[in-house]
C-alpha cells in the first residue's frame, strides 16, 4: 500500500479494490464492524480469514465425515471441528 501512497489510515478501503468473491463478502461483512479499526486489527482480521492454517481447519471441519461407529461420537468431533475452525457458531436449541 505504501507504494500505491496510501496513507496507513486508508488501508483498509484500499483492500477492498484487491478482493474478489469470497474476499469481497469478508470485506463488506467486516467494515460494518471494524470500519474505524486501526489497519493492524484489520490485517490480523485479513490473516486470521485467510491463512492457509485457517482454510486447512475449514476443509477439515466440512469435510469430516461419518463411516463407521457411534454417531454420537461423530457428530461431536465434527461439533468440535466446527467450533474450532468458527467459535461463534452454536447450536439452535
């Protein structure tokens, strides 16, 4: 960005023009609730989404699936997986 010469306090609307797809849905969904972030939160908000650590959890958790043996015990891993890929998402009760 500092080669574009934006100033540090417009980074984060200057990402925007980089993002594509899954990038722009993050974009939009987070500016509604980090718009007056300083750019280091908005870079560890950038790295923690897309990481390869964090798309690795992702396919794992969506991708586990049941073969063999209890259910229960299946669905509380994939429970588990779920939750430690997305700590907000819970159960409807």
């Amino acid at each position: 960005m500092k080669r574009l010469k934006v100033p540090e306090n417009c980074f984060w609307e200057a990402i925007r023009r980089f993002l594509k797809n899954v990038g722009n849905n993050w974009y939009q969904s987070t500016v509604t609730s980090h718009k007056t972030a300083p750019w280091e939160q908005w870079r560890n908000l950038f790295l923690d989404a897309f990481t390869q650590k964090v798309w690795a959890s992702a396919c794992e958790a969506f991708q586990y699936q049941f073969h063999d043996g209890l259910l229960a015990d299946y669905a509380l891993k994939k429970l588990n997986l779920l939750v430690a890929f997305n700590p907000k998402m819970v159960l409807c009760h």
